[in-house]
C-alpha cells in the first residue's frame, strides 16, 4: 500500500507558501493506519527499546500504539 498516496496536500496553510501534510486521510482508513504502525514497529522491533517518546499530536497517534508493540513505556 502506497500510504503517502493517502496524505493530502493542503496548499497555503496555515500561511501561503506552505504545503501542510493532512494524515487524517490516511489514519482514517483502518488498514493504512496498521500498516503504518506495522512498518514502524517492524522497524524498530529488533531494537532494545525501553520508551517511545512522541511529540506533540501527531506524534502521539504514533507513539503510543509503537510503544504498546514495542511492549515499552511512552513518553508524551
């Protein structure tokens, strides 16, 4: 699955010349979200990962189902 095919560019925002990535075209669709969770985790699984520390929201959809994969604690 392509998943940057299910980001949408949001020319000019929040000020002109800005291209504002919206991934909640992309999070809304039950498998594009798991699969992009399971390529992080994939990623990162045979790491020795104690915590996930995410920023700010988007992070944060991302952060806390890695680190529940990961089985480690997550840092907001």
């Amino acid at each position: 699955m392509n998943l940057a095919k299910l980001i949408r560019d949001v020319p000019d925002f929040p000020v002109k010349g800005v291209l504002f990535k919206d991934i909640t075209t992309m999070i809304k669709d039950p498998d594009a979200f798991q699969e992009a969770i399971d390529g992080l985790v994939d990623r990162y699984i045979d790491q020795d990962i104690d915590l996930v520390a995410a920023i700010e929201s988007r992070g944060f959809i991302f952060g806390a189902p890695l680190a529940y994969e990961l089985e480690a604690g997550f840092v907001p």
